[in-house]
C-alpha cells in the first residue's frame, strides 16, 4: 500500500514509522522544513523508545521519507492518513480543527485517484463529516471515501501499542473504504487485533469516551487517596483491593498528581464543550476537568504544608518533569503548575528530568536545571518526586540526605516504602498512604 501520513508530531511519526515496518510505502509530509530537514538527516524531532532506531530502519530500507511537498505524494497514495494537532482552541475550550480543516483543502487539490482520506487525530463527533464536505467543494470531481482511524498509543511505549493493539477501531459510510483500510491493517490480523468497522461519528466518539473515561479513573483514586489519608487508610492497598475485581481493573488506579500530557486534558475538555453543544452535558466529566485541574496547585500546598507552612527562602528539588516517564512531552505536566505555586510561595526551585528539560526551559522561569537527581537535591530543605522515572526509583537515600539542608523527601507518585525512607534519615510524605511512624488505621 503506498500510504501518505500527513503530520509528522507524535502521532504521524509513530504511525507512519510502524506502517512503512509492515512493509508499506510511506512518505510523512510536515510543512515544517526544520522538522523535515532533522528527519531527513536522521535526527528525531520527539523522544520515544525505539523510535530512532525504528525510523532508521526503514528510511534505510526504502519504505519511508520525509517531505514538505503534499502535492505529489498525495497524487499517488492509495491511503492518505490525517495526523496533525487538535489542540484545545483559545477562548472557548472546543478543539481547533483548523489545522485538520487546511490538510482536506490541500488534500482535495492533490487527489488523482479514488483514496482514502483518512482521520488519525483526535477530532470531535462530525469531523469525518466536515472533512468530506471541504474535499468535496475544493474538489468537485474528486473520487474518495473519508474514514476515522482513532489512534490508541501510549507516550512512552507508543511502538508497543501500535503493533500489538487492544484493537483497531475504523469509521466508514462509504464501504469502498473497508478493503485499503483492511490492507493497511492485514499485518496485524497475525497477532489477531481485533478490528472494530463502525460508523464514522461512533468511531470519534469512542476515542473521546475512552480518554474522558481513564481520565476519570484517575480523578476518582486521586479523591480517594485524599481520603485515605484523612481516615488512616492505604490507597495503594484500596487501588488494589478494587482493581482485582475484572469489572474494574487494575490500570489507571495508581494516586499522584493528576493527568496531563497532550491527549487527557485537551481530550476532556473537548468531550465536554462538544456535549454541551448538543444539549447533552457530561457532568461526571466536567467534574473530572475540575477536579483535575485543582489537584496539581493542592499537591504543591503538600510540599509547603511539609515544610512546616513556609518555603519562603527555601530550595525545593523536583524530580521529574515531563507529564509521565520515558518521553519529553511537558504538555500540560502537573509539574509546570506544582512548580509555579511553589514558586509563588517564595520558593527556589532545581529541577532534574532525563528527558524534559530543553522542553521544559521555555515553559518554566526561574529554575535551575541540575545534571543529577543528587545535584538537584544539593542544599535543598525538600526533594519532591514528581515523574516516576526508572532513574529515581532507587536513590542512594542516605547520599541524599547528605546533601539536603533539611531531610524530607514528597514523593507524589508513591514510588518508594515509607520504612525504607525513613530508616535512611529522611522525613517521607507520600499521596494517600500513612507514614511509617503513623500506619494504617486496623
């Protein structure tokens, strides 16, 4: 299949890396000429694990390229993948759809043959509509079907994910689109993903729905853990107790600082705005929005509330940046608000991250960039976990300790045992869990 992946961010760089793997044509088209150019060069734009290696691979081996030129590759393409951002639109919290919107007008100018233009962003319910229509009035005389293909990956193991699926969900009102979209797939049907044909609106709404409900499961342990800790209890132990139940899992019920990233908080609000819009408002969601959105200033007022109700004049050292490990992405990562609200309390803060912090420069005044966890914590009267990178799960606590000015260490992501920390010298706050001097309530 030759396959045009139009975008080349997070999403079109995975997707189109893992299809041209599959063993088909692929050519990622960005209007970014820096972007295209380091492509071009062997440099990858994004952190992802594997993903350089993946990329060489297959530029080596002649099934993947990168250009700035939509117009011929689209000509000749039997599928043409829509991968560019949505972010939340200023103003009004509804996707922008603007950048979707200009690849159909560019896409319709280019179409020679019958294609699929295909749906690979997380759009709201009627884009797949709305995309038909302006191919249609760039292009009266073009011959294509307009499908949705949600993607499903996870940052920081997004190859994984692609290549060994829950499943495969595709949207369609015309089924001359069901064979490419099954040809695209076919390499798949050996590791036996399912493949979900439904209609075009359900299959945009199933991606918003699946975001909006992990979302939620997160809020709910996070208000839990706010529990536990008023009553006694150990919500890594409650997390446990209700996730071996298989009606409710165990996946997205760890506490800590709340979502973030380039999917959960722009995907929320989105489902929200577009429910409202349609007289059928979601209140557990726009719930979850709110909830969310307070939790990552509460869990600074946690590292104050450590240090005695003061950091004024103090150093704070954070551990982790971006919004999760084993990626760069500092979209919406509960550390710019955590670090902010100390900020304005008065604090000084040394950040250490092994991946985020060139992103993180731009979006953060203020903070000094350390080479080591241990250089973070240097003459710090806190360390506060953030990120739960592999790099900070087994800390030398007593090297730790030595270079603090005062011994306690916040850890939001509950990473390490309260009687380990403490046994070290150190002074340990977690989320939703009791302290070693202080256990659970029988």
């Amino acid at each position: 299949m030759r396959i045009v992946m139009i975008g080349s961010g997070y999403v079109g760089l995975v997707s189109g890396a893992c299809f041209a793997d599959f063993g088909h044509d692929v050519v990622c088209v960005d209007k970014d000429d820096a972007k295209v150019g380091k492509l071009q060069a062997g440099g990858i734009p994004i952190y992802e694990p594997g993903l350089d290696a993946l990329v060489a691979k297959n530029v080596a081996a002649g099934r993947l390229s990168f250009t700035t030129d939509l117009a011929g590759p689209v000509g000749e393409a039997d599928v043409v993948f829509i991968g560019v951002g949505t972010p939340t639109r200023r103003g009004d919290g509804h996707a922008d759809l603007s950048y979707v919107h200009g690849a159909a007008r560019e896409i319709a100018a280019a179409l020679k043959r019958f294609t699929v233009v295909v749906t690979k962003s997380t759009v709201p319910v009627g884009t797949g509509d709305e995309v038909e229509r302006i191919i249609r009035e760039t292009n009266p005389d073009a011959d294509f079907a307009v499908a949705s293909n949600p993607e499903f990956l996870r940052e920081g193991a997004a190859i994984e994910d692609f290549k060994r699926p829950d499943r495969i969900v595709v949207g369609i009102e015309d089924e001359r689109a069901r064979e490419p979209m099954e040809a695209v797939y076919r390499p798949l049907y050996l590791n036996k993903s399912p493949v979900m044909f439904t209609s075009r609106r359900t299959s945009e709404l199933i991606k918003y729905a699946a975001n909006a409900f992990l979302a939620m499961k997160i809020t709910f342990i996070n208000e839990v853990a706010d529990l536990c800790e008023k009553v006694g209890a150990d919500v890594q132990e409650v997390s446990r107790g209700i996730g071996l139940d298989n009606r409710i899992g165990g996946k997205f019920l760890h506490a800590g600082p709340g979502y973030g990233g380039s999917c959960f908080p722009k995907d929320t609000l989105a489902l929200v705005k577009t429910a409202q819009d349609h007289d059928s408002p979601l209140r557990l969601i726009e719930t979850t929005v709110a909830v969310n959105d307070t939790r990552k200033r509460a869990m600074a007022r946690k590292v104050v509330a450590a240090l005695d109700g003061d950091v004024r004049g103090k150093t704070v050292a954070i551990l982790g940046l971006t919004f999760k490990p084993n990626t760069d992405d500092m979209r919406e990562a509960p550390s710019i608000s955590i670090i902010q609200a100390l900020q304005d309390a008065g604090a000084t803060i040394r950040a250490y991250d092994p991946e985020g912090m060139e992103a993180a420069r731009p979006m953060l005044g203020d903070v000094t960039y350390t080479r080591s966890a241990y250089d973070a914590a240097d003459g710090a009267a806190a360390v506060v976990i953030v990120t739960e990178w592999d790099a900070f799960r087994a800390l030398d606590l007593h090297r730790l300790k030595a270079t603090m000015e005062s011994p306690v260490m916040v850890d939001l992501r509950n990473i390490y045992n309260a009687a380990q920390v403490e046994r070290a010298g150190l002074r340990y706050i977690s989320v939703g869990r009791p302290s070693a001097e202080q256990p659970a309530k029988s």
